[in-house]
C-alpha cells in the first residue's frame, strides 16, 4: 500500500516537472523565433528583396541611401545634382513602364528579349534610375550599371524617423517614432490613472462602508472584464470628439485619447492590486499607531501607505504592462500616424498598433515582416525592463520592512 | 419536374467539382465570396466553400502553396507573383466577378464639392494643407487612409498617387467603418472608403482625371457606365490544373443570379 503511494507521488512529481520544463523552454523557444526573425532584417537589402536599380553608366552616382531612393521615387529629388550627380533631370523608372515602350511581341514568346529590351532602354536614357526584378536586371549591359545595395542598418532602424514600409522601391523603416509614441501614450495614462487608482484603493480599503465596498468592488472586477475592442469603440464615438471640442482641436484622434481609454483600462489592475496590498497591513500595526495617538488620515499616510509600498508598485507596474502592450484600443483611437509627437494633442503610432495593423498583409520573410517581429523585440524588452524594475523595487521594500 | 431536373444537375455538379473548395484573400472581396458561397451551397446542398480573409496578399500566396483553389484578390496579380508561378511551371488563370468604386469623402459641412486627381494627389502626398488652396475655408486638411494592409490602400496610391507614397505621418485607420466615422466628427477631414459604405453622415466629393474638364459624382450607375474614374475590378485567380473543380462556382458567380448578390452587396455587376 504505502509503495503504491509512493510510486504515484513520483509519477505526480515527474509530471510537474516535465510540465514546468515543457513551459520554460516553449517561452525561450518563442523568444529565440522572435529574436531570430527580427535581426534577420539586418541582413536584408534596402532596396525590395528580389529587384535592382539600374542607372546608365554616364551617371556619376555609385550609391544612395534609403531615404534618397524614396524621395526620387516620390519626385521629391527631381535633378542628379542633388544627391552628387551632374545637373540632369531624373527620371524614374518602374518596370511595368517597359510594356508602354515595346510591344509584347518584341520581349520575346517567354519574356527571353526582356533584359536585353531594358539594357536598351536605359543605356538610351542618361537621367534614369530603373526599378527591375533582379532575374531581368540587365547586368553587365553596355551602358547599364548596379546602384549599390547596402543592407538595413541599426542606425537607420533605430534612429530613422519615417515608417513607410510600403514604399518601393526602398521602404522605411524608423522605428523612433514609434518606441517614442507608444513610451509617451502609456506613461501618460498611468500618470492619470496612478492617483485616481490609488485614492479608490484607499478609500475602499480604509474608507468605505462594507456595504459600499461590496457594491463598488465588483463594478471595479466588472470593468476589467470589458473587451478592449468596446474600449476602443468607446474611445472613438465618445472620447474623440469630446476631446476635439473641449480643446478645440483639427483633430480628436490623440495621443491624450490614447491615454484616457488606457488609464481607463489600466484602472481595475490598479485598484485591485494596491487595495489588496493595503489590507493585508496588519491589525496590529494600525492598532499601535492609533494607539499612540495617531489620527486616522495619518495612520493612512504613514503606516499603511509604506507598508503597502511594494503592493502598490506591483499595481503600478502592471497597469504600465497592459498599457505599453495594449492593442486594438489604441488603435482605434489614437489616429496611428507615425509622425514624431511633438505634443499629447497629436495623433500618435504605438508598437502594438503597428503590428497588429501591418502583420496581415508583410510577405512573409521579407523586410517588412522582419521589421515587424524586431518591433516585437523592442516591445518584449521594454516590458521585461519594467517587470525587472519592479523586481527589484519590491525586493528593496520588503527587505527594509524587516 | 423541373425542380427535380435543376436538384440532378446540382447534384451532378457537385460531385464532379469534388465538392470542396476554398477562397482566400482580399478582405473588400470577403462579404461578396461568403455571400455566393452561402446561396451556391443552399443551391447545392453537396456543395462545400469555404472562405477566408487575410488580404489579397495572402490570398495568392496561398494559391501558389496550393492551400486554396481561389484567390480573391482586390488587386491584379503583380508581374512578380504571376512569374512565380510559371517557374513553377503553372498557368493561372483570372476571371473580373465584379468591381468596386472608391468615392472620396469629406465632413458634411465642407463647401468644396469638386477635386481634381491632381489636387488629391497633393493632398494625400502633403503638398496641399489648407483647403483654402482648393476653393474651400481657411481649415487644415487633415487626410485619412487606410492601414497599409488594405487592397485599398494599394489601390487608392496606384490610381490616384500614381504610386507616390502617401505624406509621412497621415492618419490611418484600420477599417473603412473608422474612416467614416472619424471623417463625421472631424471638419477638415478627408479619406476614402468604398462606394457601399457612403451613408449620410459624410459627403462624396466629385472628382475629375481630364484635369477639372469634367467632375464626376461617385455612384453605381456612373461607374458602370464608366465616367466614374476611381474604379477598380475585383479578380478570382485559380491554376488553370484546377480548371474542372472551380468553374461551376465561378460560372454561378457570372450568372445572372450571382451577379445579382454583387448588386446586393453594394459592388457593381461585371455586365
């Protein structure tokens, strides 16, 4: 009896085991794939994958950077002498263009004639700059040559300011925008929603009536439970224009919009998390200092606000956690143009937003697709970063309560 | 008699076309597909589709693994994707079930009623600010797109933007619902959705591509008969192999019945 006992104790024991081993190497699994797919992007060219630039060989100009390839493209940049060249207009080509200046007939029953057709055309045009799939590209043609093609680099990822990764032929990707973005919505919404949670915590926890607390509670449970998507439809048709018109703005779509409907969010986690802390003060510290004369308020002050200190920074990183990764509310309200916010009364890009806008339709394994997953990178080592912070501070506190 | 003939050919049909097929791909495309895919089935009753979204990009990806037998696309295949499979050492073929109109869109109070392509191209791209520049009040415009997933998205930039990038930083939205609504509550916006979303609470704007000659008012009737210049066709793609599979799906689609749902949908029928 008592060895079947044990034998099924072991069998129990080596199932948790198994279970928690099977959890932690699925979260680095999922960590190293993140990682993986995102430094990937360093490795991609800046120029669409799969397609060259083609100038004529007349054309100074052996390289130019991202930014430059797209302001062309865009007509923004319409002379060489610009970006180094000699004083020529440039004329952007896109490859589809070749079918208005030679009939189907003269590319040759299974496209064949094609490069050699685009070799003609471009070594004929001295101004132009050709965007043509790389299995076409005319290398090695008389009066064709390769525009150099540098990969995606750090600094430009990091520190650029445009995020148009739709652009071709060399899409954007500058993420400061967005990391700045999706910092400036969250510690926005917790500044709002750290004294409205805390004073509720209080009042509930010291304040309140029973029969108060047992109302107002599971309302505060309740509005956790609220799917953020009717957060978000909230935000739109009520925040956004109230917001317009109160401070009599172009647009209602915000940043601060982004706050509100998070702080809103991040309320209940607060509240739940900080009034826990605070009751679990015990009796007999609340006792002694009444007891020595202390009013009310300032046992609140004194005794059980310090006491509950490392609850309430749990509460406080938490509610950062759900706003920094929050999704679908923000995107509904905060208007996602990923510009520099110069103010709270702009419309804003956050990370989330980003990806979950953008993920659908990134080829998979392209640049984009990469440059989305380093997005999560960057998100994952932002909330990590707090969680440790956090770590840290209620270690600090408890060991000073002892 | 005649119903017990039409069941046989159903019938019939049905289990020549092996039953099941599935139709992936563009979102605009999406209310279309299911709508024919729940009459078709209803119709015949040993018939299968399934459809699913994801985006017209998805959609041909998925036709090139082979994961579905259609893809729905509100784009045509790009020259790339369709080499793609001709390495492979396939056909594909496409077939137009129906097409969309775009209207342009401002907030009901705005007076200006008439743009040029060339005048919302500046908007879109950020050379135009102020709708004083195009006969309007002294107002910042403030553009709306669509995320960059969209069809629409890619549509609007090639046909309008001559494929010049939209301004950095314009507001965008992830759903055509969003749009109309921001555009509602926001006097100097702009943006734009597809014909069957219009409803009263924004203002379509006229537009000309002849240069301000001619300024056309998006609706149904004008983008059948072809004055209403943003229009783009909505495409089926499917290997040509699998040719016996789709076609009676596809043929109910171009008949007179399934074009009837598209007409219901708010997209314009193919003839």
């Amino acid at each position: 009896m008592k060895k079947i006992r044990k034998i099924f104790e072991r069998i129990v024991e080596s199932i948790l085991t198994v279970s928690g081993a099977l959890t932690t190497i699925t979260i680095l699994l999922i960590t190293v794939f993140l990682f993986r797919e995102g430094f990937g992007l360093f490795g991609s060219s800046e120029i669409e994958q799969g397609y060259r630039l083609c100038l004529n060989t007349a054309n100074p100009v052996e390289r130019l950077s991202s930014r430059q390839i797209m302001q062309v493209f865009d007509y923004q940049i319409e002379n060489w002498q610009e970006i180094g060249g000699p004083d020529e207009p440039i004329v952007p080509f896109r490859f589809e263009e070749i079918f208005n200046y030679y009939s189907e007939e003269e590319m040759g029953a299974d496209y064949e004639l094609l490069p050699v057709r685009l070799g003609e055309y471009i070594a004929a045009t001295p101004g132009i700059i050709a965007f043509v799939p790389e299995q076409y590209a005319p290398e090695g043609m008389e009066g064709v040559k390769v525009l150099h093609n540098d990969h995606i680099s750090p600094a430009d990822f990091f520190g650029g300011r445009e995020w148009v990764p739709t652009a071709t032929p060399a899409p954007q990707f500058g993420t400061l925008p967005l990391i700045v973005g999706t910092l400036l919505v969250s510690l926005v919404a917790i500044l709002i929603a750290l004294p409205l949670g805390l004073g509720v915590a209080i009042y509930l926890s010291e304040l309140a009536s029973d029969r108060m607390r047992g109302i107002l509670k599971p309302a505060i449970e309740l509005l956790a439970g609220i799917p953020s998507v009717v957060y978000g439809f909230f935000g739109l048709v009520v925040l956004v224009p109230l917001i317009q018109r109160v401070f009599n703005l172009p647009v209602g779509e915000t940043a601060f919009a982004g706050s509100l409907v998070l702080a809103i969010m991040a309320l209940p986690t607060i509240i739940t998390v900080a009034e826990d802390a605070m009751r679990n003060t015990p009796r007999a510290m609340r006792e002694a200092s009444l007891a020595l004369g202390a009013t009310h308020w300032q046992t609140i002050c004194r005794v059980i606000i310090p006491y509950a200190g490392s609850g309430i920074s749990a509460a406080v990183v938490l509610g950062i956690g759900r706003a920094v990764g929050e999704t679908m509310a923000v995107l509904m309200v905060t208007g996602n143009a990923a510009v520099m916010p110069h103010s709270l009364f702009e419309p804003v890009r956050t990370i989330p937003a980003t990806i979950a806008a953008e993920l659908g339709e990134a080829p998979a394994g392209g640049a984009h697709y990469q440059a989305l997953f380093m997005l999560g990178c960057i998100l994952f080592v932002i909330t990590m970063l707090i969680s440790v912070t956090s770590e840290m501070i209620s270690k600090r506190q408890s060991n000073k309560g002892l | 008699m005649k119903k017990l003939l039409i069941t046989a050919i159903a019938l019939l049909a049905g289990m020549t076309a092996a039953n099941a097929q599935k139709i992936k791909g563009s979102d605009t495309c999406l209310p279309l597909s299911q709508k024919e895919a729940e009459v078709y089935m209803k119709a015949n009753p040993s018939a299968v589709v399934t459809v699913t979204g994801g985006g017209s990009g998805v959609g041909i990806s998925a036709l090139m693994e082979g994961t579905t037998d259609i893809a729905q696309t509100s784009r045509r295949m790009k020259f790339n994707e369709k080499q793609k499979i001709q390495q492979n050492g396939d056909q594909v073929k496409e077939v137009v079930i129906a097409y969309d109109a775009l209207a342009v869109v401002v907030h009901p109070s705005n007076p200006v009623t008439n743009l040029t392509r060339e005048q919302l191209e500046g908007i879109f791209t950020g050379k135009i600010t102020n709708w004083k520049q195009v006969g309007g009040p002294d107002m910042k415009i403030i553009p709306y797109s669509r995320e960059t997933s969209s069809g629409t998205y890619e549509f609007f930039k090639e046909s309008v933007l001559r494929n010049r990038n939209y301004m950095n930083g314009i507001m965008s939205m992830p759903a055509t619902g969003a749009i109309i609504q921001s555009i509602s509550q926001t006097k100097g916006g702009i943006g734009y959705v597809g014909l069957a979303y219009l409803n009263g609470s924004v203002k379509p704007i006229h537009v000309s591509y002849d240069s301000g000659k001619t300024y056309t008012e998006p609706s149904v009737a004008n983008a059948k008969n072809k004055t209403y210049p943003i229009v783009r066709p909505l495409y089926y793609y499917y290997m040509a192999h699998s040719t016996d599979q789709v076609k009676p799906f596809i043929d109910y689609v171009l008949s007179p019945k399934g074009q009837a749902i598209v007409q219901e949908i708010g997209f314009i029928t193919v003839k």
